[in-house]
C-alpha cells in the first residue's frame, strides 16, 4: 500500500475530562484529563495507521502549546513533518457531565497568520509531493484565521500537478473557493452540503439533488454525503449510493467523520472498488462515536460492523438547479 500525505494547518490538543454536574459561580473539580494529537488530517492519520496503513501528516505548530502537540503526534507512532506557525497551537475540550450523561465540546479558534504562512505552506506541500508518490492526499479541517479562504484551491492544484488524488473535507467558503478545481473526492456532512448548496442558489431538505448540484458544479469527480446514523450518500455521475450502518449506542460524536475519512482514504489506496471504501468509511464513523472522548475508531469495531453495512444503488435523478 503506497503511503498517504495529510494536511492539518490548524491542529488542536485534544483535552478531555469529567465532573459530576456543571453548576455555574462554583468551582467544579475535574476527574483527570486525557490528551490527543486532533485535528482533521492528525485525526485522518491516527485512524490510517490503527488499519495498517502508511501515513505521512503535515502539521502546523505554534509555540509552546506547538511543542507539546509535537510530542503527542510523536507518542501516538505518527510519521509527520512540521511547518512552523505564529502564535500557539489550539486546545480543544470535551468535558462529560455526569449528571446528564451530555458532552460539551469548547473548541477555539486556531492563531492568527499572515499571507506569507499560505505561501510557505504550499510550498512545503510541492516539495513533499515532488519527493514522494502520494496516490492520495487528505486536507482536513478548518484553516487558520488570516488564510485566504482559496488556500485549498491552490492545494487542489498541486496535487493535480503530481498526479494525487485530493480528498477535501473542509466546509464554508473554503469549501465553496475549491469547486471547480481539481478535487477528486468532496465529503461534506449534510449541514455543510446544505450550506454550500444554498450559497449556490439551491435550498432543499434531500441530500440527493445537493450531491447533484456540487457534481453539476464540477465540484469533484466524487461527492461524498454523510448523513450521522444514517450513514451516507455516495454520488457519481453515474451512480447514487445510500450506505447504511447497523445501529450503535453513541458515547462521544468526536472524531466519527475523521474516522470516516480514514478508512475511507486507508481502503482507496488499497485499491478497494469506491462502494466498499465508502462503506468501509461509513463502519468507521459508527465505531468512532462509540468510543470515549477524544478517542478514535478502532479496527476490530470498524471490521465488525462493516459486515452489517447496507447499500442501496440506482441510477441519478435529474434535479432542478434552484427551488
């Protein structure tokens, strides 16, 4: 299995714990802390590597916090290339109450860079594309505040320039700026190809005609629905594929559509026909939300509920461009 590059620009620790009920104006005594490498790519990478896959991450650190995440990515086995930031690296929490059963999930904003990072970061990507053969390079995530927003656009190009095949999940504007230029696979959730859809003029409640309209728009050769418990929506412009998982009981909804991605981009690079790697993916991402906090899916779940997958195949519907 040739290796797979991911991108992670604005990583984050990945801090959880615990207390008995959240009571405002009194100070709450924590159970211990668990620490994880996060991020979408670092995620993407953890989930390659717990298959058996070969992975390379590309991250970006920041400052002291920056050296501590060093640390964590070297601890959990990953093999990663570091581009340095301004400012600190991120921390994330997920704090379980125990009263209510419920997760909260505090996430803040990545550090401030100028346009000169965009450029430098690109420039460590070709040079890592020039060196080796990626088949398949993952950009995961939210970018950096001070990033444009067409900072995947370029990415998109490079890979095309060296022959991989770009798996994009990101959301927004970012999202929007890379249609039309190259990704091979688009994978937004619902909410996101509901958002993307509605900036492209169409408003409707089915997955189907979004995935149609991102293909329509030349988004990507693939467009990728996930759809929670669900499953997802496999769309070419031949096919419509709806994967859906067996039912689990949901511990943590962390890091399921980072799972996803994994064993998805892990089963592609294996040569795997795209309906399995997609569901493959979709056993991924019911696996992960069983697991605790900032914990990912593990092999022996994602092999287990993959053999109750279901896919349901027809051909496209046409579908107006607008409602």
């Amino acid at each position: 299995m040739q290796r797979i590059l991911t991108i992670t620009l604005n990583p984050t620790i990945d801090c959880t714990t615990g207390v008995p009920e959240l009571i405002p104006r009194r100070k709450l005594r924590c159970e211990a802390a668990t620490f994880h490498p996060g991020g979408g790519g670092v995620n993407v990478s953890r989930v390659i590597k717990e298959l058996g896959g070969e992975t390379t991450a590309m991250v970006a650190v920041a400052g002291h916090s920056g050296q501590f995440f060093r640390g964590l990515i070297l601890d959990a086995g990953i093999d990663a290339v570091f581009l340095e930031a301004r400012g600190m690296t991120r921390q994330s929490f997920a704090v379980h109450e125990g009263v209510s059963g419920h997760q909260f999930r505090l996430l803040f904003p990545g550090p401030a860079q100028d346009a000169a990072f965009g450029d430098r970061a690109l420039a460590m990507l070709g040079d890592l594309l020039a060196a080796d053969a990626y088949p398949y390079v993952v950009a995961s995530g939210s970018l950096l505040p001070g990033l444009s927003e067409d900072f995947y656009r370029g990415v998109a190009d490079l890979a095309k320039r060296h022959g991989s095949r770009l798996i994009l999940d990101t959301s927004g504007p970012a999202l929007e700026a890379a249609l039309g230029h190259g990704a091979y696979l688009l994978k937004p959730d619902f909410l996101e190809a509901q958002a993307l859809a509605a900036a492209l003029g169409l408003r409707d409640d089915d997955p189907e005609p979004l995935a149609r309209l991102i293909l329509d728009k030349g988004g990507a050769e693939i467009v990728i629905i996930t759809l929670g418990p669900d499953g997802a929506l496999l769309a070419t412009k031949d096919e419509f594929v709806r994967i859906r998982p067996p039912k689990v009981e949901m511990v943590s909804r962390v890091g399921a559509g980072d799972s996803f991605i994994g064993a998805l981009s892990f089963a592609l690079a294996a040569d795997w026909p795209l309906e399995k790697a997609c569901a493959y993916g979709v056993a991924a991402a019911a696996a992960a939300v069983t697991t605790e906090a900032s914990e990912l899916a593990y092999k022996a779940d994602i092999d287990r509920l993959y053999a109750g997958i279901e896919l349901v195949s027809r051909a496209p519907q046409n579908h107006s461009a607008a409602k």
